[in-house]
C-alpha cells in the first residue's frame, strides 16, 4: 500500500486545473444503460472509483475503452441484469445499476451496498421511489430482486434529500410510462449534469437543480456524448491548500458558482477569493479567523468539504463549531487531526474546535476519502513531515492528488509502504 510523505510549511503557489467531477461521472457512466450504443464520455477523471464502475459495466456485458479523459461506452452487448456483492460492495454507487437494468430489462438483482466509514448509508428511498413506479422489490440473502414489465410514471416526494435517490429515480422514470415528479429532489450540481446527459440521450427532463423534478417517460433513448463538469470538491479542496498554507493561487476549470456556500464560509474567515475570465484566484490572509458551519444538502454548506474545512479551522484564530448534519459519523478525521496537535472536541455530530498557532507534523491513517484530503492539508500547514498511511481511500476521489499539489509548491511524495 502506498502512503504520502508531506513536509509542511511551504505557502502554495502558482496554477493548477481540477479534473472531471466524480460524483457526475459516476451516475453518468451508470445512465449509458438505458441505450444500446456507443457513448463517448469525455472530462472523465482517472480514479479507482470510475475503475469499479468500468468493471461493474463490462461484467453486465458493455464494451468499455479507455478509463479517463475521454471513454468510449459502447452498451450495445448488455446482457447481463446482476451486479454482484464483490463489485458492489467496493463502490457503493453501483447500487444505481438497478434502475437502468429494470427499466430497460423489466428485471434486475443487484446486491445491497452495505454501510461505509460514514454511515449506514441505506438505500430505502430509491427502493421505495421504484416501487412508486411499479417495480416489484425483494429483498433476500443481501440482494434486491426487482421485476416489472414497464415501469409507469408517478409523483414521488423525497422523505430526505438524496442524491442517489435523486439519480437513481431520474434515470429509471426516463423511460416510464407518463409523467414522473420527483418532490424535495436534491439539487446538487451533478443532478443536473447527469439529468443533461439523459436529455441528451433523449429524454424530457425539466427542474433538475431544484426541488421539484418533472420527467416525461419517452419510449426508447439512444447513446449520446457528453463532457462530464468539473470536479467542485476537488476546486474545493484546492482552495482549502492554499488558505491553510498562507498561499496564493489560480484554479482553472472550476465553477465558483458550485461553491458558494465554502467561498462564503472562506471569506468570513478572512480567505480572498476572486474570479476572472473562469479562472478562480484564492489568496490567504496572515490569520485565519475562526468560523461556524453546518453541513446541509445543496446549496447548503457541503458535508464533501467538512473535513477539509474542519482543517482550516485547527489553524484559525479563535473557535468554529462544526456540525454534521448529513452523516451519522462523518468525523473520523478528529482522531487523526488531533494528532497534529490540533485542539477538537467532539459531541454528537458537533466538533467544536480551537484553532492553535501550529500544527506538528505527525504520522497518521486515512479512513475515508475526504478525511484523507484534510489530514493532507493539515500536513501542508504543520511543520516537519508527517506520513498519511491508506491513501487508497484518497486514490477513490482525487486524481494525482500529490502530483498536484507538487506543482503548487508542496513537499509531497507518494511512496511504497
Ligand atoms: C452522494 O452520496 C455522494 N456520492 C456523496 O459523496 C455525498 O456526500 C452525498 O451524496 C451527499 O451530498 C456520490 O455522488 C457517488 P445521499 P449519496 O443519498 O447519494 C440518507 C464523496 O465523498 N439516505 O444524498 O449516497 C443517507 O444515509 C461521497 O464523494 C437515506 O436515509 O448520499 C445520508 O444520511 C461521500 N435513505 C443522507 O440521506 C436513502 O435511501 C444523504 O445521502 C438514501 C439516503
């Protein structure tokens, strides 16, 4: 396994660009389903992630070239509607196979993805949403069975706002029959790039981005191309480094307008965040100031940058209360950040946090993705090197992290365990 080597304290500088968005790739690789065809995907980041959900396409029976940037999809040769617990249970996102396959199959087991690092992360509202569309739903030795002839159109209100539950509706009512709405729908960014693609494949899909979605069920869709958005947690994440480490920086190929709930956040602490010709500049000030957040569903604050925030926060003048509000257990980055030296209690799902004037550098061991992007800030900012162990939770979200990094001025190396 390999882990990182960070010797903190440079201030970063210079450019860097973000890649493709993970979390829009994802629902968008699994929509190519719904047609035979040749889907081209281009945009398309190199991470482990996009990997899992390659092989979970080939083991269906579609033909998959390349595996970033630009990848070919051709689903013409689907023949297959099981995804297997071995594939599932790596990428919990696959789960979002069982839509498309029963939409264009009328059947489809696919295993149930289990929990993860932060939460049980069950999956009652897509099943509840699809039998709302008439699909028959077993359960049993860990897979969902599920069965209809043609899935039919129907109004469906979210008890929660859910991503994938969002995704997963969209993409099976595209070819119901009659009209489909989707109430309290999540409006995060890559809905809408994924609801894109799907009127680009040639369905009838309208709100996406807002809280009401209205599908109306087309009889056949084809294989279209499409670019997949940049990545925001990772522009996110890019301009966490640079405000930790004192630096000033540009970010290219990033929407701004994804992340307005951070850069709000980060210039109440005091970061400078100005944009031009779509280029964003991030300049930290001398001090950090210390300041609250709560995590909520898009445009909410995004709980995908509460740990690379909570980071932030260990070097800022003053206090920050940090409240999780989207998963149950989505502070497994305190044990570690604390062993930087950094001042963090915890009760509930609140971390409140005393900034201190350093941090040290430490080894530590990352144990989900974006927990593994804070303890790397937090190692830019401290002094000496500290060791980040496990950074293949990090290989599932962010591409050449390091590489990155380097090329902002880091001390950052990728070595052999
Ligand atoms: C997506 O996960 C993202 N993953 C997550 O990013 C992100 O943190 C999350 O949305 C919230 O923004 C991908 O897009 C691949 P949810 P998802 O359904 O769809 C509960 C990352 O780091 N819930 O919006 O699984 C659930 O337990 C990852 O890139 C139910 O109770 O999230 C959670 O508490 C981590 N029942 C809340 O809703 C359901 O049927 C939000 O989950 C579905 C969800």
């Amino acid at each position: 396994m390999d882990k990182l080597i960070v010797k903190g304290g440079k201030k970063l500088k210079g450019e860097v660009t973000v890649s493709g968005s993970k979390n829009a790739a994802l629902p968008i690789f699994v929509a190519t389903i719904l047609a035979p065809g040749i889907n081209q995907i281009s945009n398309v980041p190199f991470l482990r992630d996009i990997n899992t959900t390659i092989k979970v396409l080939e083991s269906l029976g579609a033909k998959v070239d390349g595996s970033g940037h630009v990848v070919k999809i051709d689903t013409s040769g689907i023949n297959s509607h099981e995804a297997t617990y071995e594939l599932v249970k790596t990428m919990r996102a696959s789960v979002l196979v069982l839509g498309p396959l029963l939409a264009r199959f009328g059947r489809a087991r696919v295993s149930l993805p289990g929990g993860c690092a932060i939460g049980a992360r069950p999956i009652n509202l897509h099943l509840k949403g699809l039998q709302a569309l008439g699909a028959e739903i077993v359960l049993e030795h860990g897979y969902v069975e599920a069965k209809c002839k043609r899935l039919k159109g129907a109004r469906i209100n979210f008890d929660i706002s859910t991503v994938g539950g969002t995704e997963h509706l969209m993409m099976a009512a595209a070819t119901a029959k009659g009209e489909t709405v989707l109430e309290n729908a999540a409006r995060e960014p890559e809905i809408v790039d994924l609801a894109c693609y799907l009127n680009r494949m040639g369905a009838k899909i309208e709100g996406a981005g807002t809280d009401t979605i209205r599908i109306q069920g087309v009889s056949e869709l084809s294989a279209a191309n499409y670019e997949v958005m940049p990545d925001r947690i990772e522009a996110g994440t890019f301009m966490i480094a640079a405000a930790i480490t004192g630096g000033d920086i540009k970010i290219h190929g990033m929407k701004l307008e994804h992340l307005d709930a951070l850069a709000f956040k980060m210039q109440d602490a005091g970061v400078e965040i100005t944009s031009r010709d779509g280029v964003v500049r991030v300049k930290a000030p001398k001090k950090i100031k210390g300041v609250n957040i709560k995590t909520r569903p898009y445009p909410g604050f995004p709980t995908d940058m509460q740990a690379q925030f909570m980071a932030l926060m260990c070097i800022a003048d003053g206090a920050s209360v940090i409240s999780e509000n989207i998963f149950e257990n989505r502070f497994m980055h305190v044990s570690e950040l604390l062993r930087f030296g950094a001042d963090i209690t915890v009760e509930g799902n609140t971390a409140t946090v005393k900034g201190v004037k350093k941090l040290s550098g430490a080894p530590v061991m990352a144990t989900d993705l974006r927990a593994s992007a804070s303890l790397i800030l937090a190692g830019l900012a401290a002094d000496n090197t500290s060791e980040i162990s496990r950074i293949y939770h990090l290989d599932r979200g962010y591409e050449s992290i390091e590489k990155k990094l380097a090329g902002l001025g880091a001390d950052i190396v990728r070595v052999k365990e």
